[in-house]
C-alpha cells in the first residue's frame, strides 16, 4: 500500500513538473489586414504560461529569402514588438516566430505581412450579413477575427433599406433603423460601427445593391415602371424575381442603358455614401436573363447597360467598384468598365475544380492581367438549409486550387459562407478548420508576388519515378502541375486529387475524403537553363516557410526531393539568367565552396557549392575549437551544383567554419575546402 502511495505521489509530481515546463503559443495578431508602405507592423503574441529562460526568436522572409531577425525576451504571457518591413510597396512577408527556452525550440507559428498600398490589387474579400442592433464588443471581435484571416475588404450585404432607395432618410437626416428586403431589422449604429471597426484594421467597407432592382412600388419613390425591362415587346410582362410571400416585395428589373433609372441609383447611393462612411460599391445582377426588351419594345443589351452604368458610377461616386458576374454573364463587359476587380458568383455547369480555375484564368485574359478575381463559390449548397459541419478537405482543396491559380475564395464573415442568401448560417466551421485555414490565408499573403502578381502561364511540367502520377491540371484524379513564369523563376504548383472522392467542388454531400500525406517524392525538371535554386513551401507543411532543398542538375535534369505533399504544393525553381547547361551535362572543372550567403547570418544561412564529378561529399559544420557542430550533407552527389540551408538556432553566437570535403568516386580525387562563417544574434 505505501508503494502504491510512493508511485501515486510521483506520478503527481511528475505531472506538475511537466505541467510546469509545457508551454505553446496561444495565438498570433498583427494590428492591420493590410499596411501601407513605410509602417510600422504591431504584433501580439499570446503564451501559454511564462517561465525561466523564454524567448521569441523570430524571422522575416520575402518569398524564400530571410531579410531580418530579431529576438524578444518574454517576461509575460503577452508579449508585443514592432516591425519595419523595407519600404516596398505591394510586398508579401512571411514571419515565423519561435519559442524558445534556452535554445530548445518549443514552439513555433506564423503569420503574414501584406504592404500594399491599394487593396483592390490583393483582394481579400469577407462579407458581413446581420446588422441587427449589435454589442459593439461582438463587432469588434468579429473584425478581429476577419484581421487573422487578412481579409482587406468587406461585402455589406443588403443592408440596404429598400433597393432602389438604399437609405432610409436623407444624407443629411437618415433613419436610425429600417427593415431590409427580408424584413430584418437594418440598425444604422451597427453598420457605423462596423466600418469604424473595419477601418481600424484598414480593411475597406463596400456597399453592395443590385444594378438594376426596385421593388413592386418603387414610383412612390420616384421610379417610373417605364424604367423597366420587360420579357415582351407591348411592355406587358415585366421582368422580375420571385421571393418568398413574407418578403416586403418581389425585384423587379430596371434597364440599366436608360439613363433617368442610372441617374436615379446613383444619386440615391451618393445619399447613403453622405450618411454612412462607406468606402466603395459592389453592384449585382441575376446572371443571364436572355432576350428582353425596354418599354418602347426595343431588345435590350444588358451587358452595354452594365458598362454604361457602372462608368458613370465610378465618375460620381469616385470609389472603388466591383460587379458580381453571375456565372461570367457579362465578364467580358464588367472587365472592360471601371470595375477595380472581377467577381463572380459560380454555379452550374462551373461546378468542377478545373472549372474554378479556367473561371480565374478567363478572368485574367478579359483584363489584360490587369485585374484580380474573387469567386463567390458556395460549398455545401445543396445541404446549407439544415444543421451540419463543413468538411474540411472540400474547403482546402477549394482554397487550394483557387489559390494556386491566383484568385480568392468569398468565404468569410461572421459565419461560413454556404449559400447565395448570406445570412444563412446552418453550417458550422471546426477548430481544425479554422486553424488550417488560417495557415492558407497566410500562405495567399507571404506569397502574393508568386501566386497574384503579372506572370506568364507555361505548360512546363514537374515529373517523378514515384508511384504518384503528375499530370498538366485538368479533370483528373492525379496530382495536378500548374506552372507560371515569373522572371528566372519558375513556380510550380502541385495540388494532390489522388485520394479525392469528388472533383466537384461544392461536396453537396460533406464527403469529400482527406488526402493522405506523400512523404519524400523524388522530383525532377527537364531544363535548359542553370538553377541555383530550387525551394518548396505549402500551407500543409512546417506553416508554410520556404525550404530549401537540396537538388542536383546533369543532363538537363533537375533533380529534387519534395519532403511532403497533402493538399498542395508550390515549388519554386530560381535559374541563373546568364548560363544554359548544355545536352553533355555541366561543364564544370574545378570544386567549389562558395561564400554561405548571408553572413552574418542569424539564425539561417544558404550554403553552394559545385563539383566537376561524381562524388561523396560531406559538408560540416566546425566551431573555433575545432569540434564538429553539424553535418549538413553526407552523400554520394552526381555532378552538378548545389545548396543546402544551414539553421544555427541552437548554436550560440560566434566564428564558425564549413567545410566541404569531396572524394571522387571514379577520379579518387580528394578536395577539401573552408569558409568562414559568422552567427550574430
């Protein structure tokens, strides 16, 4: 019995001690969704629990490349520190934060940094639906939830009072409340303090309505039913959208070519702009409604009536403008207005991966690259009218290909987004969920300058031995290659369809399977030119930093690694503009260790070398006692160049030396090489 005591009294101490030295990072917040160039960026980082010997070491990468380290002492649960990103304007940043006790990492997360001073040139589009009378603390959590997500721009959706008379009032007297077209209750308060909330946070506030909508007795309002449009030339059926017998009425359908209907939507938004600080419009439509004709019986072009409106619009009201492309009706006109982005609201027969994807690359053809699209890409539709749970694999692989092929997905607000009607909030996002998708919002920041800048899409392909099969994107259950150019680099993004139960991506049924994890993938590239560097990142893997990976290149092959692929990967391959390697392989005469780059360094560091041949090579790490702190590589290479990352986080500050020593396979030459490198932290 005293034994039994005696374990029972260890096992507590045990787990108190343990209780004592575990620890995590609770969570991560900058202070803005976007910043303008030369300010200043305000993190927050929360511990689980303070102890001795706790610090934050933490780098600030652009794309794959460590610019700046710095190290914070934490003395509390919540530590906060500044950061100055160079003065680029239109600039992602990853940066990674370690926890550290001692030189014992125990922790460590990210998060991004966008710095642009426009937000229509990154869009990243959430939506607020409820503007019912609201704690002005929920408001304030809700945007600051929106803020980890990086979302830089809000749809206010039907907010409105009625819509062809968004304000209740005037500009100079409006209402206090008013109920909207489905009889909820509009409180002008709420909707003031959102776009306060929303400004603190630098996120823009847009204002959405329908085009061409007025209801059933809108004359009393001013409108003229010979503003209509009608589905007959003797203007006796007005054209119109149903809604439910309890809604305050149905839309009907103004023509948007006639001027007195543009004059008067347009005033009527300038009134509400006066009274509410919004800062753009975001106008609807009802997609394709086929032949029609305006009251003196004459066909009417909508898609000029579109364009027509809509650049008067930017004239008058002098604010940013997006139109929802039902299904693409009309794109090729939205694109060519004043519109400062595309959006587009999906449904059948977009309703396939491939399809998402062609939706955006179309987009970019209509715009010239000029223009970024959003996609309004309902998941779970056809289960959203009851009680469930997101899948998550659906969103990721949604996220992933819209993502990969440079869009963003319209997903986020005070819920989930499942359905056109935005209030709608039956289905529930889990905690494994949002922390995933968090990682990806991340991701779609650090890397906006390879995933959304100007690019040229190529058909080169990434291939492999392995058993996986990667084949060009397409409607396929394999893993899809989607390559652009961008300068010497060529980005490759893999996106993993091989345990898929459905290419389609709205999962009406919540069943999509989550893919299994590809470990070590032996990769490689057909090239004409000389890589220096080859590096991966994904938002399933290690948080979405850049790795380096080792690679060798002989007879116009470049061969890699991938540590990993679930989801998706982006795989970058940076080429040196001047030399091409020729059908013989490299033409390479000497051994070379090069300067590790940078130096100093803190804590990471790139180190390349060359060899003539083939041979083992072991590259080592010495500190200035002559005693071994790391082998970085130990391995038979073919002939080729090559890099490896050298991370001293665990090494003290000092003077170290790499070594490369090389030992012919065939030649029986040796070569041995030092550099001398120097860790300042």
């Amino acid at each position: 019995m005293l034994k039994t005591k005696i374990q029972f009294a260890s096992i507590l101490y045990f787990l108190s001690i343990s209780a004592i030295f575990a620890n995590s990072i609770l969570s991560i917040n900058t202070d803005k969704a976007r910043y303008e160039p030369n300010s200043e960026v305000k993190f927050r980082i929360e511990i689980e629990a303070v102890e001795e010997n706790l610090k934050l070491n933490i780098n600030y990468y652009s794309m794959d490349n460590l610019i700046e380290t710095s190290t914070w002492d934490v003395n509390s649960t919540i530590v906060n520190w500044e950061w100055l990103p160079p003065n680029e304007n239109y600039r992602g940043y990853m940066v990674h934060i370690q926890l550290l006790r001692g030189t014992e990492i125990i922790d460590e997360e990210t998060i991004a940094v966008d710095v642009s001073s426009d937000w229509t040139k990154f869009p990243r589009y959430g939506f607020l639906s409820a503007f019912n009378p609201i704690n002005p603390k929920t408001i304030g959590q809700t945007i600051n939830n929106l803020n980890r997500y990086h979302i830089n721009g809000l749809q206010f959706y039907d907010w409105q009072y009625k819509h062809h008379k968004p304000l209740k009032g005037t500009g100079d007297e409006p209402s206090i409340s008013w109920t909207d077209i489905a009889n909820k209750t509009v409180y002008l308060p709420t909707l003031k303090n959102y776009i306060d909330s929303a400004h603190s946070k630098n996120m823009n506030t847009m204002a959405y309505n329908l085009i061409y909508g007025a209801y059933e007795d809108a004359e009393i309002d001013g409108v003229s039913n010979e503003w209509r449009f009608f589905s007959d030339r003797n203007h006796i059926y007005p054209d119109k959208h149903d809604l439910p017998d309890t809604w305050a009425s149905d839309i009907y359908l103004m023509n948007p070519n006639n001027e007195l209907w543009q004059n008067h939507l347009i005033f009527e938004t300038s009134e509400a702009f006066r009274a509410i600080n919004f800062d753009g419009w975001h106008v609807d439509q009802l997609g394709d409604r086929g032949i029609r004709y305006d009251y003196n019986g004459n066909q009417i072009n909508l898609e000029d009536g579109f364009r027509n409106l809509l650049t008067k619009a930017k004239d008058s009201l002098t604010c940013p403008l997006v139109m929802n492309a039902v299904n693409q009706y009309a794109q090729s006109s939205i694109a060519s207005s004043s519109v400062d982005f595309l959006y587009t609201e999906v449904w059948e027969p977009y309703t396939t991966y491939d399809k998402l994807a062609k939706i955006i690359l179309d987009n970019d053809n209509l715009s010239n690259n000029n223009l970024k699209t959003i996609l309004a890409a309902y998941i779970h539709k056809g289960i959203s009218d009851t009680p469930g749970q997101f899948n998550t694999s659906a969103v990721l692989y949604a996220n992933a290909v819209i993502f990969a092929f440079g869009g963003v997905h319209l997903e986020l607000g005070e819920h989930m987004l499942s359905n056109e009607y935005f209030p709608s909030n039956n289905l529930t996002i889990s905690a494994d969920l949002k922390e995933q998708l968090i990682k990806y919002y991340d991701f779609l920041v650090a890397y906006e300058n390879l995933l959304r800048d100007e690019s040229q899409i190529i058909s080169d392909q990434l291939k492999t031995d392995s058993e996986l099969n990667i084949v060009p994107w397409s409607r396929s259950y394999n893993v899809w290659n989607f390559a652009r150019e961008i300068g010497n680099k060529k980005v490759f993004h893999l996106i993993n369809f091989t345990d898929a139960s459905t290419l389609d991506w709205r999962d009406n049924t919540a069943s999509q399977i989550e893919p299994s994890t590809n470990l070590n993938i032996p990769v490689y590239y057909e090239a004409s030119k000389t890589a220096y560097k080859v590096w991966v990142a994904s938002p399933d893997y290690k948080n979405g930093i850049p790795i380096a990976l080792d690679f060798s290149q002989s007879d116009g092959r470049i061969n890699f690694t991938l540590p990993s692929l679930k989801y998706w990967d982006m795989v970058v391959i940076d080429f040196d503009s001047t030399t091409s390697v020729t059908s013989e392989g490299f033409n390479l005469t000497n051994f070379q260790l090069s300067q590790n780059f940078p130096n100093p360094f803190n804590p990471s560091t790139m180190i390349k070398y060359e060899i003539p041949e083939q041979c083992n090579i072991k590259v080592e790490i010495f500190n200035m006692l002559g005693q071994s702190v790391g082998v970085l590589v130990n391995s038979d290479k073919s002939a080729g160049y090559y890099e490896t990352t050298w991370n001293a986080t665990n090494l003290p500050s000092g003077i170290y030396l790499i070594s490369m020593k090389a030992n012919g396979l065939s030649s029986k030459k040796n070569f041995t090489q030092a550099k001398k490198a120097i860790l300042l932290k």
